[in-house]
C-alpha cells in the first residue's frame, strides 16, 4: 500500500492591509485624476492644492499625504498614463513582423494615446515639455523609452536590408517625433487635424518611400523604328537645344 503524503497549502483569506493598500491606490488615482483635468484648463501656476482636493473630494492634508509638493503631483500624471500606454503595448508588439509594422504601430500608438488622452497630451506638450525638472522625472525616463524602441525598429529596418544602409535612424526618429509633436500641438491650438490617427499612414508613406531599398536599375534601352531614309544624328539624341 502505498501512501501519498500532501503538504496542506495555507489557506489564503483577504487581510485588512490589502484591502487599505486598495483603498489608497484608489484615493491616489482619484486624486491623478482630478488634477489631470484642472492642470490641463489652467497654468501650473494658477492652479492650487486647494482646488485639487475640492474635485477630488479629499482634504489638502490627504493630498499632501500622497504628494508633497504640487509639482511632485504635477509630474505623477504622465508618469501613470505613460506606463499604463506602454503595458498595453508591449503586449502586442511581439506579434508585429517585420521593421515597418512595428515602426507604424509605435507611431499609430503615439497618435492615438494623445487623441485618445486630450488633456494628458495637452499637459505634455503646451506645459511639460519645456520644463527643465520634468526631464529629471521618471515620466520623461518612461517617454524616452518610447523614443528608444523606436530607434530599436528603425535599426532593425536597417539590419534587415528593409531601410537603405546609409539611412540615419536619429534623423528619422526626430523627423517623425517632430511630426507628431506639430500635430497634436495644432490639434490643441485650433482643432485641426479633427483626428490625429488619420494622419498614420500619410506620415508612414512618406517616411517609408524615402527609407526603402529598392532593386538596382537597370539599363534603359530605347528600341526605335525609323524610315530607310532618316538617319539618326548624335545632334537628334542630344537632350540639349541645338538651336543658335
């Protein structure tokens, strides 16, 4: 007879320091929340704790218990919307073959993440941008790395023979960030583009017609049947006008 002895697992119950950790992942994101859509109507400036946890529902001290400064709460917001966007998205980019379809997706997620996000991008680009401590944060780190993957894919464009050898891949990251940017930039200013994901595949076409490798050329041979009584001159195949 044989016995099979089974270590009994520990019975898992629900413990009062996960349900407060909740409590308090919920209370915080609540107050990201709220501060996202006044930091975006309003300058950094204007705005006040005050007015933050009036909207939030919570008072000035639960703020501060969260954030201690109002710029520390200010450089949270990209940071939460920025990692949540790249988690979506690195769960589709291993299925994407090939250099160009991953270069496309990350511009069309770029795209869509500040049409999608107004008031998210609307802070990034028209406040953050030129905010000297905001490229000491770990928002601006998470952004970078956007950047960074796709220099990765258009590199790999290169090793790939899909992009000419001699394309430099910094000129096209800036050229199709800087698109982005003028884009949702305008959009915010004065309406337009209505939608920024419209404006993937122009901006794709234009890039990737220009990054290509294409098939050596060949020789053009020009096949001509003339009368027995023309004869042809070098001064008939010249391009130039002959005429004084």
């Amino acid at each position: 007879m044989y016995y099979i002895m089974i270590r009994q697992l520990p019975v898992h119950r629900p413990r009062r320091n996960l349900m407060a950790t909740d409590a308090k992942t919920t209370r915080r994101n609540n107050i990201l929340e709220k501060a996202l859509a006044i930091f975006a109507k309003k300058t950094f400036q204007e705005t006040t704790i005050a007015e933050i946890s009036k909207a939030a529902r919570v008072s000035e001290a639960t703020v501060y218990e969260y954030f201690k400064t109002k710029e520390e709460l200010l450089f949270a917001i990209p940071e939460k919307i920025t990692r949540e966007a790249i988690e979506e998205f690195e769960k589709v980019l291993p299925y994407l073959t090939g250099a160009e379809s991953r270069v496309r997706a990350i511009v069309q997620a770029y795209l869509t993440l500040y049409h999608n996000n107004p008031e998210y991008s609307s802070l990034v680009m028209l406040q953050l941008k030129t905010n000297r401590r905001f490229l000491q944060t770990r928002a601006y780190k998470l952004i970078q790395s956007i950047a960074g993957r796709l220099l990765d894919c258009i590199n790999d464009g290169i090793t790939e023979g899909v992009f000419k050898k001699n394309t430099d891949p910094y000129l096209i990251r800036a050229m199709l960030l800087g698109t982005i940017e003028h884009l949702c930039i305008r959009w915010h200013l004065f309406g337009r583009p209505s939608n920024l994901a419209d404006y993937v595949d122009p901006i794709m076409d234009l890039t990737f017609n220009g990054m290509r490798t294409r098939p050596a050329g060949k020789n053009l041979s020009i096949h001509l049947h003339l009368p027995r009584d023309v004869t042809l001159t070098h001064e008939m195949l010249s391009p130039e006008d002959n005429h004084s």
